[in-house]
C-alpha cells in the first residue's frame, strides 16, 4: 500500500471489531508495520477444501499425465499462481532450463494469468525450458495431483494457498524459505524442502542452481516423495482444513455478537 492507503487502512481498523491475519507473520506485520493495534489483530489461518484437493488414484493420474503428452519416466513439474512479480514467475522457467540442463527428464506445466504472461511466454520460447503455458485452467486440482512435484518461486506470501493445495492433493513441494511457509510445515524435514527466497529483480544464476539441486535430490528418491506428498495431506487435514477455518470464524463472528449484544 501507499502511504495514503495506509492511513485510511489504519483510520478504517479502528472501527473493526478484529483485523484478520492468515498467518503469524502477518499479524506480526500488521502491527509492526501497518501500526494496528495489538489487540485487535487476531489469526486466522486460511483452509483447503480437502474433498476437492486431494490425491487421484492411479488410472485418473495417467489420464492427466498423458492428456499433458507427457513420456513415461518424465517427472511433471508444475506452477500455479498469479503472474506477477511477487510470484517472480520468470524465475520458474529459469528453473526449469537449469533442471534440463542437469540432463534430469522433466517437463513443466504453468498456469495462472496476470501482466507477467508475456514475458513469462518470451522467456519459454526462447529458451529450450521444456516448458508450456496453460493458461487459466479448471481442472488444477487434478493437474496438482498428478505433479510430481510442485514448485513455488514466490519473494512474499500471506499463507500460499497454491502450496496449502499441492500439500491437500498429496503431491511434494519445494518453495522459499519465508516465514509464513515455515509456519505452514511446523518444521516438519518429511514435508517439504525450503531453499533461499528470490530477492528483488532477477534471481541469481548461483541461486537457481541452489533451487535445482534441492528439487533434484527430492525428484531422485521416490520415498521421500511420497513421504513429502502424505506428510503435506496430514498437516493440512489436521490444521488447515475449510471446515476448521469456517468453524473458526463462526465462533469469532458469534463472540463479536454476543459482545456488541445490549
């Protein structure tokens, strides 16, 4: 926000019963840098919708898998966001020539909208990435499925739903190292691997290959993969599902109530 977004923000706050944050780093950064008051600033994570997310059965993942013209023995590698340079989805192609580079038969898949696409289209045409734009797509939830692994190269969050989804659909996940994705896997080591987040502009060489060889040793050993995909599903059925997050607002909308009640 600008600055004189942020003092109608803060003006705004004052008359809210709470500020919802989806995460502890957000409400941390609610009241250090937007100067909301402590008490008012209350989290409250965000749920997936585990019915819809979740692990295909092995015919339905073939299906996806050769509806994409993927060979057998090429891991499919996906990224699903908004294309924008919080997203820095630049840095995914990158990824990806550095992955073919290592000699490893991997395909990647991106889909998402936003000003980016462009360049993110030029980048892939350019370059033998082995890479293609779908676009937006309705069927994510079983391209997540089918992903051998998932792959986000965000610089910020509040608390990703893109990775929270990958976790819900059993597939693994490499992904910065900020606080609101450290927050989500607890420092759990079966969950996921964390590298270094992506600094402003153009992501160092030196850092992707950093990247590549945190995802190659994953996409190496299939049980840590499938250790990651059931250790991601678990966490989020037992902690970050819809139904415990809207559970978790009735009671936060009832108290306010029953607050304000004569």
């Amino acid at each position: 926000m600008n600055d004189r977004q942020r003092i109608r923000y803060r003006s705004e706050a004052k008359h809210a019963g709470r500020v919802l944050a989806v995460s502890e780093a957000v409400r941390r950064y609610c009241i250090e840098s937007e100067g909301i008051a402590p008490e008012k600033v209350q989290t409250l994570v965000n749920g997936i919708d585990t019915e819809r997310f979740r692990p295909l059965a092995p015919g339905e993942t073939v299906r996806v898998r050769e509806g994409l013209g993927l060979a057998a023995g090429e891991a499919m590698v996906l990224f699903v966001g908004r294309f924008t340079d919080q997203k820095a989805p630049q840095a995914f192609v990158r990824f990806m020539v550095a992955i073919r580079t290592a000699g490893l038969p991997a395909r990647g898949f991106m889909c998402g909208k936003g000003p980016l696409v462009p360049e993110v289209e030029a980048l892939i045409s350019a370059r033998d990435c082995g890479t293609t734009y779908l676009g937006l797509r309705e069927d994510v939830p079983d391209l997540l499925a089918a992903a051998d692994l998932f792959v986000s190269t965000s610089r910020n969050e509040g608390l990703p739903l893109n990775v929270m989804e990958a976790m819900a659909s059993g597939t693994p996940f490499v992904a910065p190292s900020i606080p609101q994705i450290r927050e989500l896997v607890d420092g759990s080591p079966h969950t996921s691997q964390l590298f270094t987040p992506p600094p402003p502009g153009e992501v160092p060489s030196g850092q992707v290959r950093e990247w590549v060889e945190t995802a190659s040793a994953l996409l190496a050993a299939p049980d840590r993969l499938r250790a990651a995909g059931f250790g991601g599903r678990r966490i989020i059925e037992d902690r970050f599902s819809l139904r415990s997050m809207v559970a978790a607002h009735e009671e936060l909308y009832e108290s306010l109530c029953r607050k304000s009640s004569p």
